[in-house]
C-alpha cells in the first residue's frame, strides 16, 4: 500500500524489537514455528544465519500495512528482505531471493500469516521455505542475544555478505590453521570459552516438576486400586518410538553459543567471524608482497645460507617442504637463522 511507512536501518531494528512484532526471543514461541520441521532442514536454516546469506541493509520493515483481503485483520507487521538461494554453484552469482513475511500480532501472540502474504521467490516459497524460516532465527538473535546492539554493532557481529564472500581470495592458513599454530589455539579457545558462557546462560531444568508418560498413567490407574494394561503398553511403546529418534537440534542454544562466539572472536581478533572479507583481502595482499614480511625474509636468508654452505662443502641440500615454512625456523633453528650447523645432518641424507 502507497500509505505504509517503511523503516531501514536503526529504524527497523526498533521496530523488530518492539511489541508489535513477533516476540521470537522467547525460545518456546521459536520452536513453535519450528514444531514441523526435521534436523536437516533447522541446520540448513542456521547455515543461512551463520554463513551469510542475510545482510542487514536489505531489510524493510513496515506495521501499517493493511489486507484489501481481509478487513477483519488490523495493521500487518511486514519484514521485506533479500536472501541468498541454499544451493551456490554456477549461475547463482549475486542471486537472491525476495522475501516477505507478515504477522498478525495481537496481545503477545503472533501468527504468521500464510501465503500470498507471507512468500519468497524461491521454488517452494508458498510453504516453509528456509530463507523465510532462518529469517525467524535471524529476529531471535536480534531481539535476544543481541537485543542491545546497536545497527552498527550488530552489523560488526553478522557474517559478511556470502556473495561477497565468493569474490575474495583466501588464504588457506586463515581459514584452516594448522593443528600445531597458534591461530588453531586460539579458535580452540574461543569455541570453549563460547560454549562455557552458553551453558552458564542456559536455563535449569525444574527436575521436580519433571513426569513421564508412563508415571502419569500408573499414577492415574492406581487410583482406584487397578491397572489398565491396555494403557502401560501404550505408553511403553510411546517411549521405545522416542527412544530411537534423534534429538532435534535445540535451535535457541545453538544460536546462543554462536552469539557468544562472535562475540569472543571479535574481543581477541577484532574480527567476528574468520572468513571476513577486509582481512582476507589485507591478508592476500601481504602475502602477494613477501618483501615486506618478516618472516619471508627469515626464511629467505636461511634457504641463501643452505645454499652457500652446501656450496663450500660440494654437497647438495635435501629437498623438503618443511625447510622453507615457518615451523622450520621455530623448532630446528630455535628462532634463530644465524643457527645452522644443524643443517649438515639434513645433508645428503637419503
């Protein structure tokens, strides 16, 4: 409607945090909307929080939209994004999907609203797709963990851009330290400390109020002095069928552990996420200029040094990976590259 006033940027994040719209922070009104939907699908709707497919920017929100379809329905709360498609291949440069979701929220209770006026561009995008649900896990992170970020704040925390992603290089080391570096320490550590702030986060279960099936029903038939055997195989049944189901994937801790990750990544490496595209391209362009890396250097004057005394004694290096990397400097040298008569053993060796 030409009428709807649309909100971008601080804006729509105070209107995504007020009463008027859904209140998805508490994660039992999440799962509500989650009550259908299998582990593969909740994982892949976590993939496009996690791995980029939402970008702040590209959100518009609205709660004045009117229906013409529906006079009995008050003011829609209308969320207005783009998404990136869940598979990423060849043809699917820059492509998005348009998305729309629209809530009837009265009295603390949201519906979401079916289509046509809830859709995404997508193939399935009548029904419930995993760009309109991850949206949904996007607004708990928005509302809850996050809830007192402000747009550039929270724009620090969100992974960049997939598509953006998709056009920088990438240093393998960056992305996949090695074991024995210290940059796989420390991802070690922030995943454990994040894990450790979640836990503490994570709300006690009231064990006193906890009652099988099965208690109830023996409670119930003891009553009056009898048994229903009926019924106790029943409920044996019903447990031995939700015995061999997995679990399905608690979708609110999952994101409160990650909320807490990035927050930790950010505080150490003053970047939220690894794969963050201004420190790819700084790192891509240092390691295109070795001249001005001290370590090139290092290992620069220990290959001339090899070669010199390999000269002098008309004997030949052995060739090997582990000669020209940093780890060689540190564990065989000790740091220093004046330290080389340990090289005669390496010599000719094979």
């Amino acid at each position: 409607e030409e009428t709807a006033v649309w909100y971008t940027g601080e804006d729509a994040l105070r209107e995504l945090r007020s009463d008027r719209c859904p209140p998805l922070d508490d994660p039992s009104i999440l799962e509500s909307f989650f009550e259908e939907q299998h582990n593969s699908k909740r994982e892949r709707c976590l993939s496009h929080v996690k791995d980029g497919s939402y970008d702040l920017k590209d959100i518009k929100v609205t709660n004045n939209l009117k229906s013409t379809l529906m006079d009995d329905i008050e003011d829609i709360f209308v969320i207005s994004f783009l998404c990136a498609p869940s598979q990423k291949g060849l043809g699917s440069d820059e492509k998005v999907y348009s998305v729309r979701l629209a809530f009837h929220v009265k009295d603390g209770k949201a519906a979401l609203l079916p289509f046509p006026y809830s859709i995404c561009e997508c193939a399935v995008g009548i029904c419930s797709c995993a760009h309109k649900l991850g949206m949904l896990l996007l607004l708990h992170i928005i509302r809850g963990p996050f809830q007192t970020l402000n747009y550039d704040d929270l724009t620090k925390r969100m992974p960049p851009n997939i598509h953006a992603v998709a056009k920088q290089c990438h240093l393998v080391k960056q992305v996949y330290p090695a074991l024995d570096s210290p940059e796989h320490e420390q991802d070690l550590a922030i995943k454990a400390e994040a894990a450790a702030a979640a836990a503490e986060e994570a709300p006690e279960e009231d064990e006193t109020n906890t009652t099988t099936l099965s208690q109830t029903g023996r409670a119930a038939n003891n009553m009056d002095g009898t048994i229903d055997d009926g019924l106790n195989l029943e409920n044996t049944n019903t447990e031995q069928i939700s015995a061999g189901k997995k679990d399905l994937l608690d979708l609110s801790a999952n994101l409160c552990k990650w909320c807490n990750e990035t927050d930790c990544r950010l505080f150490v490496c003053n970047v939220a996420h690894k794969v963050d595209v201004e420190a790819s391209q700084h790192a891509c362009e240092e390691a295109a200029n070795p001249e001005n890396n001290i370590n090139w250097k290092r290992r620069r004057d220990i290959r001339m040094m090899r070669l010199l005394r390999s000269t002098e004694s008309n004997k030949l290096p052995r060739t090997g990976l582990s000669w020209f990397c940093d780890d060689y400097v540190n564990r065989r040298l000790g740091g220093n590259i004046d330290d080389i008569d340990n090289l005669n053993q390496y010599m000719n060796t094979d």
